[in-house]
C-alpha cells in the first residue's frame, strides 16, 4: 500500500492505463464538470473492499447459528451493528482524505512508542483471528460444493488467494476493485435466492428488526460474535489506507466534495453488507429455527439442511456465496495486514510473503480437525475484542481539527462514536463476565 514516505507511490506518478483514466474522470467529478452517476463512478470502489469484510465466512457461522437458535431475535443487533460500520467506515475514509495518512501512521505519530507497539502486537493477533475465518469459510466452500476434504481445499483456497492478490500486484488497484465488487455481486444474489425461497415471516423480521432484546447468556456470545463479525478492526485500518492517495486533492473545497463521494460509497456498500447480514438470519429463522431445527450451527448442516428443505438449488446458492466470501475476504484481509504492519512499525515486506506466512495458522487449525464452524464463531468472538483498539484511536484523531482541518468530526458525530465505543467495550466485559461465572 502507498505511503506518505514514498512519493514515488503517489498514484498521479504510479498510475496504470486504466487508473489513469479514473483519476481523470475523477478530477472531471470534482471540479463540477460530470454530475449524477457518471459523476460518482470514479469514488466506487474503496468502501466495496471494505464491505467484504462484513460479509466474510464468520458472519456466516454467527449469523446462520443465531438465525436458528434464536430465530429473528438477534436481526436487530445486525441493523445496529450495521448502522455502526457506517459510521465507522466514514470516519476512516475521512481520515485518509483529510491526513493522506493511514491509522496505523497516525497512530505511529501521535502515540508513544510502547502504546504504537503494543497496538501493534494486537492487530497482528487480529489479523490471524481474520485470515482464520476467511481460509476456513473459502475451504468449507470448495468442500460443501465439490466434496473436497477440508486440508486440500485449504490449499487450493489459498492458491486462488495468491491469485487474487496478482491482480493488484500486476493489474493495477482498480481492478482488483472490479474483482471484489462482483464478488460481493455474488454474495447477494446467493442469499436473495435463498431468501425467495425460504418465504420468511414479514411480521416476525419487523419485529426482529424494532425489539432490542436478548435471551440468556448464549444470545448474548452470538451478539458479540455478530458485532465482531460485522464491525471488522482491520477494515477500519485499512479503509483510510484505501482513501489516503487515491484520488490526490489540495483545494479544501474539492476535499470536501472528494468526502462526500466517499461518502455515498461508503452508504451503497454497507447497505449491501447489511442485506446480506441481515438475509443470512432471517433465511436461518425461516429455515430451521421455524421448524424446530434450532441445533443447526455448522455450516456444512446449514447446507444439508437447506438442501433437504429448499432443494439443492438453495443449498448451492449458499455454497457458492460461502466461497466468493472466503476467497475475496482472505485478499482484503492480506492487505489490511501491510498496512497494519507498514503503518505501526514502518516495515514493508511483500504481500505474497505475509499472504504465505499468515496462512500456516488458518491451515494449522484445519489439519487438526478444529470443527470449522466453531473456529469461525470464536474468531469473530476474538475480532470483537480487537475493534475498540482501532476504534477508540479513530475517534480521538478526527474529533481533532488540527490534525483534520475542515473535514474534523461535527459533534454529533463524535458523540455518536463514542457511544458506539462504550457499547462495543460494555458488550465485551458482560461477555467475559458470563464466560468466567458459566
């Protein structure tokens, strides 16, 4: 990923054919000349990366077990949680804008070492909880498709990982934002397939939806799995990384116009990450909780079950988004891993080595046989943890008119994030709370 300590990677300087041209039509954008969609095409793009997190193999394993244990109960807490990561994709992209400076660098400036460190050390711990998920969920989907034992799949998920991370490597940013996009395409159009078929209760998502409630201790883990799995730490990096040299601007008003194209990328993203959310619950309600099937919480029953009660039409719609889910998430999850690494501690090794280096873990775990639908709701557990490190850093540096300038947070909008700060944080010590008592 660019830096600001590298001109050279500036993307006026480093630009692609292709980039060229979007930065062109972008430029074009801001200065008034394209309005409407044509206007807004050239900013789609970084929060679309983004979003794939929200929709990685561990919002399948937390959504599917809540969805039939607990029917549409916990649908609410996907819209907050939803609602959240807009906020909190806003504020990163904004930062970026505003600094042309990544979190992680601005954590690197502004805290003492020993903390930029030790934030540092947890990110890492994040990424592997990350790329956990996303190595297992792509495997479980070659597996359920084409009844591939789950190692060698592992691998061949891998592989296609490598593959996927070429694209930027020697295609240029761009398209591998194409690529992630349509596999975010996929994604929806699986589970709208799904939801079509599973013909759920209008009155008991409406419900779901509006009524804030819990049920015991177990309602509230697969609360915090969700939130883990749908606020993702290493997005919130990775986001202003995403924006910081994308399209270059010095006129505060173009900035400002730049923010609100961002903006609307960030709206349209996380409103598709949330259907997909919220689909994957209210499918499991309809489909097993409806009918008493409430001990469905792996994914490979899920299949089976959708296939015995759907068909198997049904059963490879989902397959298919289980696996377009592990193979772009493990891509975005490599790259939030350089910036994390290259912002906190100012080291740079090449993508294919930390793509290879943190996979030994995810295929650690499949080798022993850990259940993977298992790991996959522990690793969101886990990734709850981390999202107040990121957070909380996030929200003190664009309160900050200094550091931000004109694209510093209005009032309400730091106040909102710290309330979700303290709800994330509250949520977390209730759950270790009834962990340490149970």
């Amino acid at each position: 990923m660019p830096t600001p300590e590298d001109p050279a990677e500036h993307p006026a300087g480093r630009a692609l054919p292709g980039e060229a041209r979007v930065l062109a039509a972008a430029q074009k954008s801001l200065t008034h000349q394209a309005r409407g969609v044509r206007g807004l095409w050239p900013f789609l793009g970084p929060a679309f990366i983004a979003a794939v997190a929200y929709v990685d193999p561990g919002n399948f394993a937390t959504n599917v077990a809540a969805g039939a244990e607990f029917g549409y109960l916990l649908l609410w807490v996907v819209l907050a949680s939803n609602l959240m990561a807009m906020l909190i994709q806003t504020m990163s992209a904004k930062l970026g804008i505003a600094t042309g400076r990544n979190l992680p660098e601005v954590c690197r400036d502004r805290f003492p070492r020993p903390v930029s460190r030790a934030l540092w050390v947890q990110a890492e711990l994040v990424a592997i909880a990350t790329d956990l998920a996303e190595i297992i969920g792509a495997a479980l989907g070659l597996h359920l498709l084409f009844g591939i034992p789950l190692f060698p799949a592992a691998l061949i998920a891998a592989v296609f990982s490598f593959g996927i991370l070429a694209l930027q490597t020697y295609g240029g940013f761009r398209r591998l934002e194409a690529v992630i996009a349509g596999f975010v395409g996929i994604i929806l159009v699986g589970f709208l397939v799904q939801m079509v078929m599973a013909e759920p209760s209008g009155s008991e998502v409406l419900k779901g939806l509006t009524t804030p409630t819990f049920d015991g201790s177990d309602s509230v883990l697969l609360a915090v799995g969700i939130l883990g799995a749908t606020v993702m730490p290493h997005v919130i990096y990775l986001h202003s990384a995403l924006t910081q040299h994308r399209v270059p601007v010095d006129d505060p008003g173009q900035r400002k116009r730049l923010f609100r194209f961002e903006l609307t990328d960030v709206v349209i993203a996380m409103l598709i990450a949330g259907a997909v959310n919220m689909s994957m619950i209210i499918i499991a309600a309809a489909v097993f909780h409806d009918r008493g099937m409430v001990g469905v919480a792996d994914l490979d029953a899920a299949y089976a079950g959708l296939g015995d009660v759907l068909g198997d039409h049904a059963a490879q719609a989902f397959g298919i988004a289980l696996l377009a889910s592990g193979l772009s998430s493990t891509s975005v999850g490599t790259l939030a891993g350089q910036v994390v690494m290259q912002g906190f501690v100012r080291r740079h090794i090449p993508v294919f080595v930390r793509r290879a280096v943190t996979l030994v873990p995810a295929l650690v775990v499949v080798a022993i046989g850990v259940n993977p639908s298992t790991a996959l709701v522990m690793s969101q557990v886990m990734l709850s943890f981390g999202i107040p490190f990121a957070l909380i850093p996030l929200v003190m540096f664009t309160a900050d008119r200094r550091l931000m300038g004109d694209l510093v947070n209005r009032r309400v909008t730091t106040v909102l994030a710290c309330l979700v700060a303290t709800l994330i944080v509250a949520l977390n010590v209730f759950l270790v709370q009834q962990t340490l008592l149970s």
